[in-house]
C-alpha cells in the first residue's frame, strides 16, 4: 500500500496525497565527472543552544561536518561558507572561519575532495564602508585567514563594495588588488539582485550587459588568477553569451537554479545551492553525462528542476529554507530549525507543494521517514 497523508492546497482546502513508491537512483560508484561540480552546502544549527536565534548563531558542528562528509563521498565538490550557509545572513565573519577551518581539516580525510571557500567582506558593515580601501583591507583580511589555512579562494561579492563603488573603474581597482595577490587561481562570484538586493548594480552598472563586459574584462586582464565565475542570474542566455566569451583556461560555473540541466549539458560547470538538496541525483546524473548518456543524464535531473524552482522561487533569498527542509525530510539532520531562525521565512503551503515535487522528484530518500516528519510539520500548524 502506498503511504500516504494529508497536505494543504491551493486555496486552503486539505486533500489527501499518497506518494508515488518510486526508488531514489542510487549513483555508480567510481565515475569519473567530465564536470566540476560544487554543491554549496548548509549548515546545521545547534536548536539545544541557549541563545537568541535571530541575534546569535549556534551550530551543529559534527552534523554539518557529517553532511559536507556526504557530498564528498557523492563525488561532489563543497562550496564552503557561501550564502547556503547563511553567510551574511545569520552566520557571521568568525563563525564562517570555523566553518572553513573544520571543512579543510575534514577534506583531508577524502583523498581528491574538492573544497573552495567564501571569501568575502561581510565583517566590514556596508554602512561603515567610507571608500573602496576599505572594501579592499576587508577583502585582504578574509583571504590571508583563508590561505593560511591552504584553502582556495571563491571572492564572494561585496555589499559593501556595492555601496561605495562609484564606477566600473572601482570594481577594476578592487578585484585587480585582491586577484594580483592570489595565491592559486581563485572563483569569482557573481550574484543577482535577485538573491540579495544589496548586490544591485554589481560591477558598476545596473545594465547587465555592461556589467558583464566589466567582469570579462577584469577577468581577461588576471586570466591566469581565474580558475572561473560562478554567476547566479537566472538567465541561461546571459549565461551562454558569457561562457562564450572567457579566455580559454577559465570556467563557468553555473548558479544557475532554475536552468542548470541545459546548462551544464552543454559546457558549463557547476556551483550550485540546488546541489545540496538533490545531492544523490545530481551525482547520478553527472556520472551519466561523463559516460556520454545524455539521455539518462536529463532523465534523473530534468525532474529535479521543478522542485529546484519552487525553493528558489521569490523572494529567492529565502530558498536557503527549502534546502534545510529537505536535509530534515531526508533524515540527515535531527530537527528543522536553522540559523537566524529562518526555518520560519516559507509557508506550510510552499512545503507542501516542495514535499510533493520532490517525491516527484524521486529524491525522498527514506519515505516513511519523510512522512513522518511532514506529519509533524503538519500537526505544528494544527493540521492532524
């Protein structure tokens, strides 16, 4: 007999749900990926700490290390302290070091494991920013603490640089300081207003266009201190057109949530948030695609990108919620509470619809489990 329960629908009515019995693909083992591809990964919060939640962070370390552990074994890349994380979004400066610092140390257990981490400026209060020196100070802090622990650089984007910088020439000014003194090729970041509104007008111009052409050029001018951009601009044709235009040796990195399957199909790589949450089939599907499968490749990850879209649905900062959820439903995590208390910033109808499309999916990994906790989400909202 199918499981089944009861779930909220449009207009308020409740209906009743049974999934469908699928089984979750299971990766092969030992594929090589003609592909990088980063998940940036969530942390964990600590729900036993006595703190204020919106005012304090308190993580779970062994769980969020636990989870880091498990894309690695998928064959996944870890995009540490990103916005996933919640960086600059409850999680702070000193916590985010820890955070990269027990990352470095874990990947050491995973001979190959690929790693990156977040190097940005949000120690530096955008309102305290009086000009680009200082943007550039913040940026140098974060990356001498990053390198001196071996690890290589993803220069996040700066709200604070956004604020102050009054032209392309000021972008130039700043990712030329930090890239001349990269000690190995870093990944750029390139992240809509979409995700972050204090972003608008990033690279001195609220035209995409000619911001791009900033970006490529200062890419062009330090090829050699570029491993790649990862833009997230929900737009695969801007994306294209930039991929096309890289110096040769210089990746796309795709954060692209709501088109990543073409994307990646045809020649862009991948750091993605939505790679938390389908982490088994994304692993599935790139091992198809090494192998040259294309057809089985958008066969397991063509179904993820409904769910992919929904949790990034606007407003699209807010999707860092469906990714926990679904570490929750999937039973890598005790609880559903995070950082910040964020677990509060969707509605009880945005899970029900997210719970359903990822048993369409395929991607509830251990379904009793998953009804179970979705029935506890439900009787918290009086729904028994």
């Amino acid at each position: 007999m199918a499981l089944s329960l009861k779930l909220p629908a449009r207009g308020g009515a409740i209906e009743s749900y049974s999934l469908r019995g699928t089984v979750p693909v299971k990766p092969a083992t030992g594929v090589k990926f003609n592909r990088i591809a980063y998940s940036a990964a969530h942390v964990v919060a600590d729900p036993r700490a006595a703190i204020d939640p919106w005012l304090e962070a308190a993580v779970d370390w062994d769980a969020t290390i636990a989870y880091r552990q498990r894309l690695w074994s998928l064959g996944l890349g870890v995009a540490e302290a990103m916005d996933t994380a919640q960086r600059g979004m409850g999680l702070d400066w000193p916590t985010s070091l820890e955070l990269i610092t027990r990352s470095l140390d874990a990947a050491r257990d995973y001979p190959g494991a690929i790693i990156a981490s977040g190097c940005g400026t949000d120690h530096l209060a955008p309102q305290d920013a009086k000009g680009i020196d200082d943007v550039i100070r913040a940026y140098e802090e974060q990356m001498a603490a990053i390198e001196k622990l071996g690890g290589k650089l993803i220069v996040m984007a700066s709200r604070a640089l956004a604020r102050v910088a009054k032209s392309p020439a000021d972008y130039e000014k700043v990712y030329g300081r930090i890239l001349s003194q990269a000690k190995q090729p870093v990944v750029l970041h390139w992240l809509g207003d979409m995700f972050d509104p204090a972003l608008s007008g990033y690279w001195g111009s609220s035209d995409v266009d000619a911001a791009m052409d900033t970006a490529l050029g200062i890419i062009a001018a330090h090829a050699d201190k570029v491993d790649g951009i990862k833009i997230s601009l929900l737009d695969k044709d801007k994306e294209i057109a930039m991929r096309s235009s890289l110096p040769a040796g210089v990746r796309m990195y795709t954060g692209d949530d709501f088109n990543y399957a073409g994307l990646i199909e045809s020649g862009s790589h991948a750091l993605l948030g939505i790679f938390d949450a389908i982490a088994p089939a994304a692993s599935a599907a790139l091992g198809e695609l090494a192998q040259g499968n294309t057809d089985r490749f958008h066969a397991i990850l063509g179904p993820t990108v409904p769910l992919s879209r929904h949790i990034f649905a606007a407003p699209t900062r807010f999707y860092k919620t469906g990714v926990v959820f679904m570490a929750w439903l999937n039973g890598h995590q005790s609880h559903f509470t995070m950082v910040g208390g964020q677990q509060s910033t969707r509605s009880l109808p945005h899970f029900a619809e997210l719970f359903r499309l990822a048993d369409a999916a395929n991607l509830l990994e251990q379904p009793e489990l998953a009804v179970r906790r979705m029935n506890t989400l439900l009787a918290l909202h009086g729904i028994e």
